[in-house]
C-alpha cells in the first residue's frame, strides 16, 4: 500500500527551501510514498510547480493567508486534506513558523503524522507573541526535522520544543549532477576569456549578504563576479555596483537552472550569509569539487570544514572576504586541494540518499508510535 505524503510549501519564491522539496519528493521509494504538493498560489511558485510536475508528482494550489485571514482558512485547509487523504502532511519551513496554519489544519484533520522541517532559523524580534504562536503549531507538529544542529539547538532555546521531538537531518545534494559536466554556461560576458571567476548563487536578498561580497569585489581589480538568483535586492545591489566602479565585472544572472555549467566555469564559490540553516548551493559547490569561501555561521560551518574543504570567514566582513578569495586565486594547488575534500566530504556525508533514507524513517518512527 502506497502513503500519501503532501508536502506543505507557502514560499512565493525559488530558493534552497524549495530545491530541498524537490530532492525529497524525487526521491521517496515510490513502492511506499507518493507525494503531492500543496502549494503557494502565487507567480513565484511557478518554478517549483514545474519542476514537481516534471517528477510526476500532483500539485494543488492554494492562495495561502497570513494573519486572521490565515485563520479562517484553516476549515477549507481540512477540507482539502480529508480530499487528499494523506498518512502524512510534511511541512518546510523557511522560518519556524511558516505553514503554520496548514500545520494546524493537518491536526485537525487527524492527518496521522505531522512533520515540518525547518530550514532556516532568525531569531524573534519580540519574544512573547511568537514563542505563544509557536506553542500552539508545536502542539500540532509530531516531529521536527533541523537541517543543521545549529537550527535544532536554536528551536530547544527559543521555542521549548524538546529535544526527543527534534531530529536533525542535514540537507543533501544529488552529487552525480555535477559529474562529467559538459557544455559552457549561456548568457556570460567574461572580458577577456582569461580573467579569473567568483561565483554565487542566492536569492538576491539581505540575509545573503551580497553586498558585502560587492565591497569585496571593489578590492579586487580584474575579478569577474557571476550572481546568480533573483530577488528584491537586485535593483539596489546593480546601483551599489555602479557607485563601485565595478558594474563592468559583475553579472546578475536571475535564477538559473544551469548551475553545474556554472560552477564548471568558475574558479571558486563565495557564499557571504549573515545567517543560514545549512546551504545547499554551498553543497553543490562541494559537489562540484569547487574552493568554497563561507561566513563562519550556524549550519554552514557543519559543512565547510575551515582549512580543510573550503575558508570560513566573519559575516560582514568584505575586507575579510577578499582576502579570502585572493588567497584561493592566488594558489590553484591549494584551491584544487580544498575542491577535492569538500567533494569527498559531500559524497560520504551530504548525499540525497542518506537524506531521504533518514526522513522516511522518521515517517515510520511516527507511526509505530502511534501503534503503541
């Protein structure tokens, strides 16, 4: 007997949260799972509604509401669930109390096991109000997936959820996609063909810290920089580039699907969070046997090992930064060195395999529960 598993995005956009949904439900043992997405209907979904299809996985969408518009959607959430029917409702989450409301509409329904991942963890403005809502999506959640230790540790401190409620389940990458790459990317204007390459790849957003990376891009004369991902910032990052001087050795390339190609024409990968959950471009990169240059943060630093498959530098810091980079460029026997670590730390403890062997057993660890 096959179990319906839906799986709960309310994100408007394409990012690592949603690139995660997709390597979970491509790879769930069809034999025992078949997953449906429950979806944001909105423009921004579009990429993720697409691509689930493509995986022959059904897609419903729902306009899904905040606030006390949020609240009175909960009957037509259970409405929709008893339809689907689900064994289990599998929530991810960008921040801990995203799908809230369909997490309390999967309870109500007496969908028989809840679980929600958390990808990313910011810390609550004001104590008070979110710490009481997330009592009351908690009471809803049978089990807590953390990307990382640092998001697990940060939902016991912040929100009380107890530890035996929490597993942490590292993101993946499915690292024969970036095996034997061939084919260069489309749409780059490299100079001159010779000048050495930075890659990132992130929504065009604050948290990512982009404009640090611009700062440290200015300290770096005859450095090609490729960004790619779309986002909100854009219009104020290009305007940072021309105050810079820089606009000519800067590209945003909006969201790509080529990310193997990239990554095979650069030369190293810089990610500049300012706080993460566990990145999975900078996996990717690993995968692609690529130097990465990292902040030194919660969840990123459970993948990039300092000195040893890539360079963990402060947030915020562009002086750092560059350094760092000019580091890598400046020596290819090193740079190749960290490249080959980090794909050989990918392979044995960040592959989508483990990952989905992991989660499918915390849908079964639920339901035996249930059975006692």
């Amino acid at each position: 007997m096959t179990n319906t598993v839906v799986h709960v995005s309310d994100s408007c956009e394409f990012g690592g949260t949603e690139q995660a949904i997709l390597q979970l439900m491509g790879g769930l043992d069809r034999s025992w799972w078949r997953p449906v997405l429950l979806h944001q209907d909105h423009a921004g979904a579009r990429i993720l509604r697409e691509a689930a299809r493509d995986l022959g996985v059904r897609s419903v969408a729902v306009r899904l509401r905040g606030g006390r518009r949020g609240v009175a959607q909960i009957p037509a959430l259970v409405s929709i669930l008893r339809t689907l029917a689900p064994r289990v409702v599998h929530a991810h989450l960008t921040e801990p109390l995203s799908c809230r409301f369909p997490l309390i509409a999967a309870a109500w329904a007496r969908v028989p096991a809840v679980i929600a991942t958390v990808q990313l963890f910011m810390q609550p403005r004001t104590a008070r109000l979110p710490r009481l809502q997330h009592r009351i999506v908690a009471a809803a959640v049978d089990r807590y997936i953390a990307v990382s230790r640092h998001v697990g540790t940060q939902l016991q401190q912040c929100y009380g959820v107890p530890a035996p409620r929490i597993r942490v389940i590292h993101n993946a990458v499915a690292v024969e996609r970036f095996d034997d790459c061939d084919g260069a990317p489309d749409r780059l204007r490299i100079r001159d063909g010779k000048s050495p390459i930075v890659l990132t790849v992130a929504r065009l957003d604050p948290q990512k810290g982009h404009t640090h990376l611009l700062e440290a891009a200015a300290m770096l004369p005859g450095v090609e920089f490729l960004l790619a991902g779309s986002g909100s910032e854009r219009a104020a990052l290009e305007a940072q580039a021309r105050r810079s001087g820089i606009s000519d050795r800067v590209q945003f390339l909006e969201h790509r699907t080529d990310i193997p190609a990239l990554l095979r024409a650069a030369d190293v990968f810089v990610l500049p969070s300012l706080y993460e959950g566990l990145p999975l471009t900078v996996l990717e990169a690993m995968a692609a046997a690529k130097p990465v240059i990292a902040t030194a943060i919660g969840g990123t630093d459970e993948a990039v090992v300092d000195g040893v498959t890539g360079i963990l530098v402060p947030p915020a810091d562009p002086a750092a930064l560059s350094a760092a980079i000019r580091r890598i460029l400046d020596d290819p026997g090193a740079a190749a060195h960290l490249g080959a670590a980090g794909r050989q730390r990918v392979v044995s403890s960040f592959s989508t395999r483990r990952m989905v062997g992991a989660i499918e057993e915390v849908y079964r660890e639920v339901f035996r529960e249930q059975r006692t």
